[in-house]
C-alpha cells in the first residue's frame, strides 16, 4: 500500500514535469498545426544554458532563467520563420524541417558542450521532501511539478482570458474570420511561437535540476512531448496535463513493481490503447483528424 | 470627397479564374446599397475583395479618399470598415459569448464591449440562451445571428453584410431586416448583398444588379422597376 501511494507520488510529480515539457510543443500544434519535432532540442538547449552559467559564474540555476527564456524565445521565433516560408503542405513538410533543426541543435550542443553528462553541482535540489510522514521525493522533483502545474494552468487561463491569448485560440479556428475581426494572424502566431520558447525554457531549467543532461537527451524529449501531445488531443492543455500524468503514474508504476527498463514501454502501451478506443486523443474532438 | 467607399476598374478571383471585372461602384455616406444577383455572380467575392481577404487583380479601392488595395485586413477594420460574413465563417471551436468579445478586438471598441454585448443579447436573445454553447453547434440561423452580432460588437462605420437571409425562415428574415432598418436610421452606411430582391430593395438607397462578374443595372431605389429589374435578373427577354 505504501509502496503504490509512493509510486502514485512519484508519477504525479513526474506528470507535472512532462507536462510542462509537452505544453509548449502542445501549445504551436494546437494553434498552427505544426508539429515542431526541435521542441526537445529547445528545452535541452535552455538546460545546457543554465549548466553554462553555472559552471562558469555558480550561478543559481532558477537564476539563469531569463537568460534561458531570451535565448530559447529567439530561437523559437527562428523556428516559426523558417516554418512560415513553407508555401506549400505546411503541416508535413514543417516535420522535416524541424526534424532537420532538431539535429542541427543536437549536434551544436555536441560541438559546444561535448558528449560529457553534466547535472546540477548544488545539492540543495536533490534533498529529500518528505510529505505527509510517508511520502518522499526530490525538492527539486517537487519544485518542476509546482512550476509545471502552475505554467499549465496561467498558460491555459492566458490562452481563455487576454486578448492575445483569444486572439490565437481564434486565428486557428478560422483565420479569414480572425482578420476580419482586425487581427493579424502573423501576429497571433509569432505570440504562441514565443510563448512556447518560454514554456520550453522553464521545462529546460527544470530538466536541468532534477535530471542529468547530454545531447542526445533533446530527442527523447520531443518524443515524450509528442506522445503526451497526441494522446491529450488537438492542443488541449487539460488534455496535456491529463495525459503528463498518466504517463507519469504508470512509469512510476511499472518502476515500482516491475522494472524500470518497462518503463516507457508500458506507456507507449497504453498510449496505443489510448489512441484505439479514442482515436483523437484524450480531449480531442470527435471527427477531428 | 464625394463617396466614403469606391471601387474603379476592379478586378479579382481565385488562382486563375476571374471572378468578376472591371467594377466601378460608389458607396455613398449614410446609405445604404444593396447588391443584388444571382448565386455565383460574384457578389461575396467582391465583398471579400474589399476587405482585403482576396486581393484584387487590378484596380483600386478607396476609403475615405484613400486608396486601400495594399491595406492588410486588420487596418480597414481600424478605420471602421466591418464586414459581416455568412454564418460558416464563425469561430466554431470558442463559446458564443467568446465569438463576441472577440468582436470586440479592435482596440477603439473594447471600452464599449459590455455594453454592446447587452445590446446584442436584447437583439437576439436566442444567443444569449446559448451564450456558453460551442458555436459550430449552432444552427444555421443561430450562426448568422452570431456573425450579425459580432459585427455589431466591432461597431462599424461602413458595414458590408453578405447575404444575411441565407438559411433564415421569413419571420427570422423579418427581424433580421428590422434591424437593419435601425441601423440605417442611425446612419450608418450599409452596402448589403442579398439574393432576397424583395426584401433587399425596401431597405436600399441605391441598387445595383451583378450578373456574371459585371454590374448591368446601377438605379437609385426610386427609379427601380421591379419588373424590368426581375427580367433582367431571370434574364428573361421581352
């Protein structure tokens, strides 16, 4: 009993970290029908960022943050220029290029940094947290989840409450309608594009103190932030958080009570499952493909 | 400046096949214009053409005196020209309520948008019964009492209304003309396209007839003949 209350634990936390990784991904497939395959190698690239600034400054990884963000948002906004001069099959030919950054990003990281894996010299967030006498998890395990969680919720009360926010939900529902409510959809777009680049900087900063990072890392990550994605349906933030934490619990799970190498087998098992009941995913409309 | 909106020598379409040509229309300040056709004579696309959503092949379109063919969409909304569409360009995946605020995004129009949005739901109560549900459930009447509203919420100078009776019962029809005759008396400048003939030409100050791309009937509403003009529409020869 306690043995599955600390892996239910365990995943939560997990969820809320994965969700904040595939939100941004989420938030660009939602609105332009992109998929971006380098948001992983965006969100690596945020960690390597505080791992620079640390070794050489020691600074505090959550202080390199807005570092993080200025350089992750600049190179977003590159991947949505690049994407917006496809003319023709945007949403297929947008996957080879992104593909095609992805490595470029992997591969620059390597140059740069080496293949060498690096994690967080503070030990301050690997102490252990111990909740409700029984529970236990990394500070900076619990720390991802709480900035995961609250990044999906203002992301997701930003996209139903301003008017920039609308303004995206609105040039992708119909983008003639959305200008003739005097929006420029460019504009709306080059938005989500940028706030995408500051979800995948804070998921980077994240990745960077719970976790170890190498260049190769990026890849699995997009994978990860995909598979969430589908499984949410069609941009769906709740959909997002929903399907994080699912997968989350049932590593957690399998890690428990099996082994971790299972892992990421049995979620992409029930993400197959998922998908065969609910063809569009967890909160995607019906009919929609 | 005599017209507050004109087209001279306009021509547009889609890819490479011409939909309509050479139109020279005025648009004269606080009256209304109807267009009146058969389907397929160009009338949308030419709506469409002078909000910007199609550009034009040739010729020019000018707003208040100024020319207005390179203008992105969002500018002439600015300036005050509003286009209401047929029902189907609705943002069906937001709320109705949503669909309206989001009428409200033109900066100039955001103080007033409680307020207008009242105004809408007096209008229409039916969309304030629905004000929560998806408007791609709406039904075809309901979807064009949302894009009438929406385009109220923009507060518009000129407004340009693309065949607002489509999929409407009379009475709706009734109404929706009601309310038309309101805003006309509060002066605003309507250039209303219509396939209704009837009900278009009790509204209009000016009326021109669009057959096949080209304007083959230009008449003040005084000087229509009816008769001539349902002759001309069915081409019927006498």
């Amino acid at each position: 009993m306690e043995l599955t209350a600390q892996a239910l634990f365990t995943g939560l936390l997990m969820g809320g970290f994965y969700g904040l990784i595939a939100v941004g991904l989420a938030l660009v497939f939602g609105t332009m029908k992109v998929i971006n395959l380098a948001h992983g190698e965006l969100v690596l690239l945020a960690a390597y960022i505080a791992y620079a600034l640390e070794s050489q400054t020691g600074l505090n990884p959550m202080l390199s943050l807005p570092i993080a963000m200025a350089v992750v948002i600049v190179a977003a906004l590159v991947t949505f220029y690049l994407t917006n001069q496809i003319k023709k099959d945007r949403e297929l030919n947008s996957l080879i290029l992104t593909f095609g950054l992805g490595i470029v990003l992997t591969n620059g990281l390597l140059m740069v940094f080496s293949a060498d894996i690096y994690s967080t010299q503070s030990s301050w967030f690997m102490e252990g947290v111990v909740i409700a006498d029984s529970l236990f998890s990394m500070r900076s395990e619990m720390i991802a989840f709480i900035v995961g969680i609250a990044a999906l919720g203002g992301l997701y009360w930003w996209l139903n409450h301003t008017w920039h926010g609308r303004a995206i939900r609105s040039v992708s529902s119909n983008r003639d309608a959305a200008k003739l409510m005097g929006m420029n959809p460019t504009k709306a777009e080059l938005w989500s594009w940028g706030v995408a680049g500051v979800l995948a900087a804070l998921a980077g900063v994240m990745l960077y103190v719970t976790s170890v990072i190498h260049p190769p890392v990026g890849h699995s990550l997009t994978i990860k932030a995909f598979v969430i994605t589908v499984l949410a349906g069609m941009g769906s933030i709740p959909g997002v958080l929903v399907g994080a934490i699912m997968i989350g619990v049932i590593e957690g799970l399998t890690t428990t009570y099996f082994q971790s190498s299972l892992a990421e087998l049995a979620s992409m098992t029930v993400f197959l499952l998922v998908l065969l009941v609910m063809p569009s995913g967890l909160f995607g409309k019906k009919g929609a493909h | 400046m005599k017209y507050l909106l004109e087209t001279d020598k306009l021509s547009a379409g889609y890819g490479a096949m011409e939909v309509f040509w050479d139109l020279s229309l005025t648009f004269e300040s606080g009256r209304t214009t109807t267009i009146v056709g058969p389907n397929g004579a160009g009338k949308s696309t030419f709506l469409k053409t002078l909000m910007g959503l199609i550009d034009p092949k040739a010729g020019e379109i000018r707003f208040k005196g100024q020319n207005y063919v390179q203008e992105p969409t969002w500018n002439r909304i600015n300036d005050g020209l509003v286009m209401i569409p047929e029902g189907r360009l609705l943002f069906s995946d937001l709320s109705v309520e949503e669909n309206l605020i989001m009428g409200a995004y033109p900066k100039k129009t955001r103080k007033s948008m409680e307020k207008n949005r009242e105004h809408v739901f007096q209008l229409f109560p039916r969309l304030k019964e629905r004000r929560n549900q998806q408007a791609g459930t709406l039904s075809g009447g309901e979807a064009q009492m949302l894009a009438i509203g929406r385009g109220l919420m923009e507060e518009p100078e000129v407004c340009l209304i693309d065949e607002p009776s489509l999929g409407l019962s009379p009475v709706m029809t009734n109404e929706i003309f009601s309310i038309f005759r309101e805003l006309k008396e509060e002066k605003m400048t309507i250039v209303l396209v219509e396939q209704n003939t009837n009900q278009a030409l009790k509204i209009a100050d000016h009326v021109y007839l669009m057959q096949a791309g080209k304007i083959t009937l230009s008449e003040p509403r005084e000087a229509v003949d009816l008769k001539r003009l349902e002759d001309l529409y069915f081409a019927r020869t006498s």
